[in-house]
C-alpha cells in the first residue's frame, strides 16, 4: 500500500514538472503598440506671407542752385499713414537662432509742403522818392507715394514662440517733388528807404515744375513676431529709410537737389505655409 502510494507521488510530480517545462516552451504573447503622437513645438522654418498697417515720419530738403552763391536749402516734415504686404523664408537653425528674407511693397499718404523765402531786393525807382521791394518765395511740396524694401533678418528666440529680430537690406521708393516761385513787388516811400506803402503789392506766380523719380537707398530696423498657433503670427516692427539725394530738374535754371529719410512704425500679422511636423515613434 505504502509502495504504492510512493508511485502514485513520484508520478504527479513528473507530470506537474513537464506541464511547467512546456509552458515556459511557449513565446510570450507580443502586443501592437499605437504610434504616438506628440506636440511638435514652434517650427519657424518655411515659407509666409501677410499684410501690415502703420504710420511713416520722414524729412524731405531742397537746395535750390546748390554749389552756388545763391543756394537755398529747405527742410519739411513729410508725414502720412501706410499699408501693405510682405513675403518671406524663414530658417530656424537651432532653438536660439532663426535668418531669414522678406521683400515688402507699401503705398503711402505721406506729403509736405513749405513756403520758404529765396530773396528780397529793394530798388529805388526814377526821381528817387519812391522805392520797390521784390520779395521771391518758393512753395514746395514732396510726396512718397510707394516704397518696397529687400531685407534679411537675424533673430533670437527670447522664447520658442516670440523673436527678436534685426534686419536690414535695399530701399526703393518713388519720390515727388514740385516747387513754384512766386514774385511779390510793392512800391514803398518817401524816398530809397522809405517804408510806408504807397501802392498794393503785386504777386506774379512762376511755372510750376514737378519731377518724380524712383530712388534706390537703404534701411535697416528692428522687430518682435510672436507665433499664435502653428501657423499664425503678429509682428511690430520699426524701419529707417534712406534714400539720399538726387538732381531735380537739372540743366535748368531751377536746378535743385532734393533728399529723403524715413521712420516708419508698422504692425503686421502673417500666415506660415509650414506643415505641421508629427513625429512617429
């Protein structure tokens, strides 16, 4: 009885150890794991395109005859609202540093006029008890209907989504400059040095002459453009223009050299053409 009970022990064990051995035999089970998909950040890389708005102060001088004895220079605030739009590439290079290009076209309402005198003479007429006084004025006026500008610029990423960025390139834009003289005689008396009136003064107008050229010069500025989202992103930005001096009317007896700066605030908003990045794992 007891032998047999033995067996019966020893069999049971062999079974369990064989049922254990063959288990282990088997590949465990493999489960599919889903793809994850994570926030790709801010990518500034690629092309965009957008509009802009603000306001423009510039300074716009003429000399009359300059290099002459008779030279008259002139100064006027040339001031007006502006709109447009920009295209550009962006290239982020690493998590500080983002270059890139833009080219802009703005029309503006920028204008200026002044009314400056150019000479007086006082005549004494025949007899000598009467004297004339001549007095020549010129009214000038300039305009700066457009201007594009070329630039590169060269940012930081304060944060991944807001750059810091400096820039700077070509300037061209379309300067209009107009003047006419005018001519006010009146006859003053008693004597060559008399200043009492003793007749209504005359004003004789001249031609008027305009003459506008497309001027290429320089600007440089800076800005900030913080990223909205992927795609979307808001700009301020401030630019210097110069566009120097150049003839007006040369080989004429009015012959004027007429110069252009410009200040200009502008705020804009742009969309990146840039797909989104998911990354697979």
């Amino acid at each position: 009885m007891v032998k047999r009970t033995v067996l019966a022990a020893a069999g049971l064990a062999i079974m369990a150890f064989s049922s254990t051995a063959g288990a282990a035999d088997l590949s465990p089970r493999m489960y599919a794991k889903a793809p994850v998909l994570v926030d790709p950040g801010i990518n500034w890389t690629g092309f965009y395109a957008g509009l802009n708005g603000g306001y423009s102060w510039g300074k716009g001088d003429a000399t009359f005859l300059p290099g002459t004895a008779f030279a008259s220079p002139v100064k006027q605030d040339v001031n007006g609202g502006l709109g447009g739009g920009q295209i550009g590439y962006n290239w982020q290079l690493n998590r500080t540093w983002v270059v890139g290009l833009e080219a802009d076209i703005q029309g503006t309402g920028e204008r200026g006029s002044a009314n400056s005198p150019v000479s007086s003479l006082r005549t004494t007429l025949p007899g000598g008890d009467f004297n004339l006084l001549a007095l020549t004025s010129a009214n000038s006026s300039w305009s700066f209907p457009w201007f594009a500008t070329f630039r590169g610029r060269v940012g930081l990423l304060a944060t991944p989504d807001l750059l810091l960025y400096g820039t700077g390139g070509l300037a061209v834009g379309e300067v209009k400059y107009s003047t006419q003289t005018t001519v006010t005689g009146q006859i003053f008396g008693p004597g060559s040095q008399g200043t009492t009136p003793a007749s209504a003064a005359v004003t004789v107008p001249g031609t008027l002459l305009s003459e506008s050229q497309t001027r290429v010069g320089w600007t440089l500025g800076a800005g900030l453009e913080k990223k909205f989202g992927t795609n979307w992103s808001a700009k301020l930005e401030y630019l210097y223009l110069d566009l120097g001096s150049a003839t007006y009317f040369g080989g004429t007896a009015n012959q004027t050299s007429v110069g252009f700066h410009d200040h200009v605030f502008r705020a804009g908003i742009n969309y990146a053409f840039s797909p989104a990045v998911v990354a697979k794992y």
